[in-house]
C-alpha cells in the first residue's frame, strides 16, 4: 500500500481528509499574507517543472489513457484527458500567465472619508481555503492550483480517478514550485485517494476548513455538489445559451454571430443552443439563418415556422427548449418581439449567457437590462463567456449564481475584502 | 382563526411557507427592473403611514409590551420591545432617510474595453429575495423591509412572536406604501404566524424562494440559523472586538478611545470586549488606562499584571478571552507586541472589528495587514462599526463572513451583478 491508503486503511477517509483541511487552512494563513513576488517565484518555478517533467508527465497520463480505453469510454473523453507535448507546454504557459495577472490582494478597491476625518479602505483579502472538485481534464490541477495560490487561497484538488496519474504528476511540479519559492506545501494539496467518500467529506466542508467549492465538470458532477454541498459553491450546471435575432438586426452580422455562437466550439458552456427569430423580421431572415446553419453541419431542431423553411429541420419538443446539446444540434423558434424572446429566456434559460443582434438601441437595452443572466451581450457572440475573452487572464469556473462571484471567475473574484479604517484618535459621539 | 391560522390549519405550515416564497420571487422579478422613483415613493408613502398610525402602531407595541411584562422578561428586553412617539417618528425617518440613498441597481461597478472592441460593464443587479429573521426589535421590519426594496429584492420578514403586534402594524404601513406606488404588495411580506416550523422552513429556502437569510437578534438565534440554514447567511454570530494599546500609543488618545471603544454603548457588537496592552508600553500606561475604565463604571477582569494595578480588578479565566460581554466588564491582558496582540486576536476574536492604537505607522500596518477581521481601525473606536458611520447610510447587520458581504452590510451589498457586452458583430476566433 503507497502511504495515502495505509492512512486511510489505519484511520478512515474522514481522518486522512480532516488532516487535509487543517493543514490547508493553517497554509492560507501563511499565504494570505506573503508579497506577490514569492506566489509569483512558486508559479515560474512549477512552470519549469512542468516543462522539464515533460516526460514523466505524458508518462503518467499514458497510464490514465491506457486504463480509460480499457474501460471503453467515448473519444471525447479520451481526447479531454488526452496530453502531448504541446498540451504539456501549454499547462507551463499558462501557469506563468497567471504569474503575470495581476495581483489581487491588498489591491484597494474603493477610499473615502468621513466627515469626522475617518479614512475608510476597501482592501481585498484572500477567501481561505477553496476546494476543487473535477474530472478529466488534468490541465485543472495546474490552473486551478495557480489561481487559487495567485489569489492567496490554499487549495484542495480532488481529480478524477480517470486522470489521477496525470494530476498527481503535475501536482508534483506545483509542489516543487512551492518548495523552491520556500512557499507552505500544503497550500496546494492534491487528494491522494480515490475514494468516493473523500468527495462527501470535502462537500460537508471539512470541519469549516474550506470556505468554497469550484466544481468543474459534467452535469452529473456538479449537481451532486449543489445538492450536498454545505459551503458555497461558485458553479453552473448548465449554460442554456440562447440568441434573439431581432427584427432590426443586420442580416449578414446575424448570420456570422449565430454561426459562431453555435458552431465555433459546440462543447463549451458558452455555446449557444437556441436561436430565436424575431416573427417581425423580413421573411427571409429565418430561412437564411437556418440554412446556414445546416449547411455549417448543424442539426436544426425548430418550430412549426421553422420545419417550414427547410426539409431538414427536424420538430423541436417541448424538451428541447430546456436542452444543452453541447453537440452540434440547435432548436430555433419564431418569437413576438423581444418581449417573448425575454419570456423564453426566463423560462428555458440558465442565466448563463444570452445575446440580442439588432441596430436598435433601444430593443438592445430592454433585452441587457431585463434579461437576468450572469452575463446578457448586444452583437455579439455568446462563445465570448469566458474569462481569458473578459480579460481575467484565466477563469477558475464560470458562475451563474449571484452570490459574491458570477460569471467568469478569476483571481479577483477568488478574494473577499476588509475594511481598513485610519483615524487620528476619533472616538464615535453618544 | 385569523386568516393565516385558517390556512395553517387547513394546508399546514410548509403550504403557507411555500406560497410566500412564490408570491416573494414574482414580486423580486418585478421590483428588480422598476425605476428608483417609484421604489422611492414607496418608501416615502410607507413613511407617511408610520406617522399617520402612530396611534396604531403604539397600541399594538403596548400589547407586545404587557405580554412580555406578564412573562417577566428582562428590562433590556422591554426596553428593546418597547416603542414611544419618537422611537415611531424615527422609524419614519429612517425610511425617508433610506429613500435618499443612491439606488444600487443599475449602477455600474467597472468598465473596460477589450482590444476586440467589445465593451464590457459590470453592474448592480439585485440579489433576489431575502429572509430576515429577527427577534424582538420592532423597528426592525420597517428597516429591513425598506432597504430591501431600496436594493430591488423583496423581503420576507419573520420577527418574533414577542413583537408580533407591533410588527404587523408597521408591516401593514409599509404594505400601504407598496401599493401607493403602484408595486406588488408580496415585496415585503411580513410571516403571519408565530409557528417555529416558518422558521424551519425559511432556513431550508423555500424551495429556492430565498436567495440569502439575514438573522438579527442575540447569539442563540444566529447560532441557529448559521448551523441550519442551507442558503447563504450575512451574519455574526457574535462581536468579541479587541482594542490594543502599542507601545508607541499615545496615551491620552489611548484612554479615551479605550473609554469610548467600551462603554460609549457596551451592548453593541462593535464594543471592545479586550483590551491587549503592550507589554514594551511605559509601567503606567496599563494602570492608567485600567484605572480609567474601573473609575468609568466598568467591571475589570485582567491577568496577572492587570490584577497587580488595583484591588478592584478580578482575575481574568480562560473563558473571558472568549466571551462578548455585551456589559460594563472588560477583560484585561498585557501581550509582547503587535505580535502577540494579533496572535491572541487570532484566537479568540470572532473576525469583526479590532483595533490599534499606536504613533507608529509600520506596527499600524502590520496589525491592519495581519489581523484577519472584518474591520481593523488604526487609532479609532471599535464602536465605529456600524453602516451609518460608514456612510452607508443604514445597515441590515454585520457579517463576518467573507462570502459576499462582509462588515456592515448596506443597500450595495444587498447587490449582485452581471456582465452586459457591447458589440459590433464581434465573433470569437477558433
């Protein structure tokens, strides 16, 4: 038995994870308050370590995609958890992009003075301790990792057991990089089990040890964590996009959004899923924006007025409004105005992200402003919900819900905030 | 029976929970996108009929009263229950003073623009619905509802049975001002019914009906809703607030911030319960400052060399460093330095307000740096905290949190956002 399962052998899962959490929280304090420079020396540092782990790396993730094809899983799967050379180089890019962001913490977020000559600072602080939960994908440990450790916030990565061969490699480059910069190991911990019940103890919040959880994966993952979690979680279960073609839009910049919206990348949670078509558009506008999708290789679910438009176009269900394909199949549906599109949004959406084309401002900002999704664009394409396209440098997640964080999560929404008073001996009056 | 007691009976509790919360959400959908006038006529029609029912609303306080009188309950708490024509005249004006704010909605946080053109802004939307729990301060509800509607969410406000009557006669004024102005009368709604199981409920979330619950009363009440609730809380469970006296302090300012930090009101969360003197300080700066606060009424219980200063001091236990007073004692310890003060902090304080006195800007910096509090205040009173001396213009509470709201919480924390993007046809690159 490797030490981690003679732990959990000797004294339980629930041991070997309060372990885990007191030795995190006890590491966001150190880190909460150490300079920029030192995060920074421990990012570059495992940025090397990726690069000359090279090989040991796609060695490990050999094994994970050996024992993944033995199981039979699908090719998309395999091509998530997939890495090569170029793939391992870009996880050591992106791990010294994210020591090139910005540092959040101690950055002042708002200053002002009181009459009674009181100075008051918004300072943002580090959140603690953030749980990571996810799949295949191996590059998360290392983004994920870097993020939290950027933004001052230990972490605990739970990977898939489907990639753990991969994940504990790269780990171990993140932890060189913390040894080197004389940085707390523990302020990146990766879970040495498999274990299912690792996954429950951690949503339970290990004994007030962490402060948040970042699920990152399916569906079935992440409604698992917003159904037991008992700490917040920043997460969306779904990205229900949708697009309203308004009967103002430009026909031609229409036509390039829904195409990229739909079919740039049909797997992202930016992907838009349902076109909606102003009823008072020209005529044509429909048939011109579905054929083009069809003829982009796109399956085309629609409407009475849509099945009308092409043979192709198969009858949307009631079931499809409420769908996230994340394949390359639309539904399309005819609306009253922009009113009926906002209706639709409301009901079927996820308030994720929706976008409106059209010339007119005013329609424009009726559907932003009452549309109420983390993230509402006007000509444009929804594939833009993304933090490195919003600026962040890198997203951890993207949230749909309104608490503290939403939309693109990157490092600043990884901090909370204190206020810092400076007086000159004020006392407050009876 | 009483309307409500007639459903209760006849679909139970959980039925009537479940019918505030929808009615809650589809008044929160409607009160998010109304314009600031209109809210703000709400609040100031609500004010007028506080000041037209004073008569009303005293008759009823004076039942609350006489039924909390026949149980026998403490001074402090009548004094809380009990409501006179000013104390009714200031509710009035709290909500007149609340109608001034700055409105949050729409307002907009940030702003940039990305190299692609793409205009991004970050604004204030509302949170939703949000359940206030409160005890036995009627004024309470007229606050609470007031900047809830200021902040665009709608309120369900459960107070408790020792303040019912009052409660319902300053519900039913605000519920007047609602529909003066034209707005959905479920956006404050008041629990009709004293049941504990409403309660139990409302912790749960009503079925996704409530977005954030905001206890306020004593620290039974939090501690119940903090371990119960499965939706976030903005909340302290209780104030132990610290004021360090550094070696470098200046001892006249000392004294009267120490004064004033303790006794000015001492039931407040924001009143310091220890005070942390430098060991390095001049001999008679503890003695002085000890003195000071026996002499102003206020119990001492201190260590060993506190103990030595005056016969008056009693020991301090281990317990006392852990105990919020909310009384005229204070518990007394000298420490070495700004290190220990912050080591000590860390372990018995409660995260809410700390402060330094001290000529010395670098051990101010790093008390403000280290001390992982919701304020930390350099050479001002603890009893600083508090929304209207922040500027705030008025509170729902304190929290000590970092998930969203942290400090005291004003009608902008009563926010969310989300990301609304301005194109000109802009698609994503592959």
């Amino acid at each position: 038995m490797n030490r981690p399962d003679r732990l959990i052998a000797e004294v339980g899962t629930a041991e070997l994870m309060g372990q885990i959490g007191r030795a995190a929280r006890e590491a966001a304090r150190k880190i909460a308050l150490v300079a920029p420079e030192q995060k920074n020396e421990a990012l570059l540092a495992a940025a090397r370590a990726i690069r000359n782990s090279s090989p040991a790396i796609l060695a490990a993730n050999a094994k994970d995609v050996e024992a993944a094809r033995a199981r039979g899983t699908t090719n998309a799967f395999i091509d998530r958890l997939t890495l090569n050379e170029s793939r391992v180089a870009a996880i050591a890019r992106s791990l010294e992009e994210i020591a090139g962001l910005n540092d959040p913490v101690g950055s002042v977020i708002a200053r002002w003075q009181r009459p009674n000559g009181l100075i008051i600072e918004r300072v943002r602080v580090p959140l603690g301790v953030i749980g990571i939960i996810y799949e295949s994908r191996p590059n998360v440990t290392a983004d994920a990792g870097a993020l939290c450790l950027k933004s001052g916030n230990a972490a605990i990565l739970r990977g898939g057991s489907e990639s753990q061969h991969s994940s504990h490699a790269i780990h171990a480059c993140l932890v060189e990089g913390l040894k080197e910069a004389g940085l707390p190991e523990a302020a990146i911990q990766l879970v040495p089990t498999t274990d299912r019940e690792a996954v429950g103890q951690m949503l339970k919040g290990l004994d007030g040890a962490i402060d948040v959880i970042v699920p990152r994966g399916g569906k079935s993952l992440v409604a698992r964590v917003q159904e037991e979690a008992r700490v917040p979680v920043f997460a969306h279960l779904e990205g229900i996009c949708h697009t309203y073609v308004d009967k103002d839009a430009d026909l031609d910049m229409a036509r390039q959004i829904v195409l990229n919206a739909k079919l740039r990348r049909t797997g992202i949670c930016g992907a838009t899923e349902t076109l909606l078509v102003d009823r008072g558009a020209p005529a044509h506008y429909l048939s011109v924006l579905v054929k083009a999708l069809l003829d982009g290789g796109c399956a085309v679910r629609g409407d009475e007025a849509t099945q009308q438009v092409d043979p192709r176009v198969t009858p949307a269900t009631e079931e499809d409004w409420a769908t996230e394909y994340l394949d390359a199949i639309i539904s399309v549906k005819l609306v009253d105005g922009v009113n009926e599109a906002i209706e639709h949004i409301a009901r079927y959406g996820s308030q994720h992200t929706d976008a409106i084309v059209t010339n007119s401002t005013e329609t424009a900002e009726e559907f932003l402003r009452r549309v109420d999704s983390a993230i509402v664009l006007h000509n444009a394409s929804t594939q833009f919900a993304d933090g490195g396209e919003f600026g962040f440098g890198a997203e951890i997640g993207i949230a749909t819900g309104k608490m503290h964080a939403r939309g693109p999560v990157g490092v600043e929404q990884l901090t909370s905030f204190k206020y810092v008073v400076r007086g000159t001996g004020q006392v407050r009056p009876a």
